[in-house]
C-alpha cells in the first residue's frame, strides 16, 4: 500500500521535547512532510501528544507552549475516529495483539491510506493491515 507515512505520537512530542536533540531532529523533519501534505495523523496523536508534553517531559511543557504546539500541528491533515475506527481497532487488537490504542492508530493509518507507520514503539518492520511500521529512530 502506499500513499502518505502516518506518524505516532512519539515522533510529535520527541519534535517539541529537547531532551533528545538527535531525535528531535529527526522528528522535525517528519513534521515538515507533514505540513507539506505528506504524512497524517489522527486526533488520538494529537490527545496523546498534548498530555505527554504536559505530564511525561523534564521539564513539562507550559500550557501555552502546548497550545503553540498543537497550533503548528493543525496544517497536518488528521484522522477523526468514529464508530467503525474503533471496531477497526478491535480488529487490530485480536488479529495481532497489539494494545487497543496502539490499534487506533493502526486502523486510522489504514483508514488515510498510509502506506506507512513512523513509530518507535510498535514493532518495526510489522505489517498491520498492510501499512508497515517503520522506527524512525534507528539508523538505516
């Protein structure tokens, strides 16, 4: 499958945290194919997103910082799950064992078309649904 690279949660909170600069970088760089048109996300990335930067970074982010954030994010196009997102996402669930969220984002990649997965916390080189997971992280 192809089409544009969906990306996870942690590609968008690595782009805003300093804690990391080699991943930041990285992330960044994803980020700009997103505002180009070439990457999606979906709501659930956005929720995670903001309550990573406000709980889980040191130091935690100001709210103002995070609704900047999100602000630079709105450009990238975004998945809305509705009711059969989250069947889809059972369906991820049984058939590969994956965490439900982490289903949500399987099923919301699927549902845009992508044809890829950036992500570091599922399984790269995994086929879900056709849409393959990719760690952005690790050196090629």
């Amino acid at each position: 499958m192809s089409g544009p690279d969906f990306l996870d949660t942690n590609v968008l909170v690595y782009a805003f945290d300093n804690g990391n600069p080699e991943k930041q970088q990285v992330s960044r760089e994803l980020l700009k194919s997103g505002i180009a048109g070439r990457t999606v996300i979906s709501t659930q990335v956005l929720a995670e997103f903001a309550a990573a930067l406000l709980h889980k970074i040191s130091p935690r982010a100001s709210a103002d910082a995070v609704m900047r954030g999100l602000d630079a994010l709105a450009p990238i196009r975004t998945i809305t799950p509705d009711g059969d997102l989250v069947r889809r996402a059972v369906e991820a669930h049984v058939s590969y064992g994956i965490h439900f969220y982490d289903g949500m984002i399987v099923a919301a990649a699927e549902r845009a078309g992508c044809g890829r997965i950036w992500s570091e916390d599922l399984n790269a080189g995994q086929k879900y649904f056709g849409v393959v997971v990719a760690n952005p992280f690790l050196a090629s």
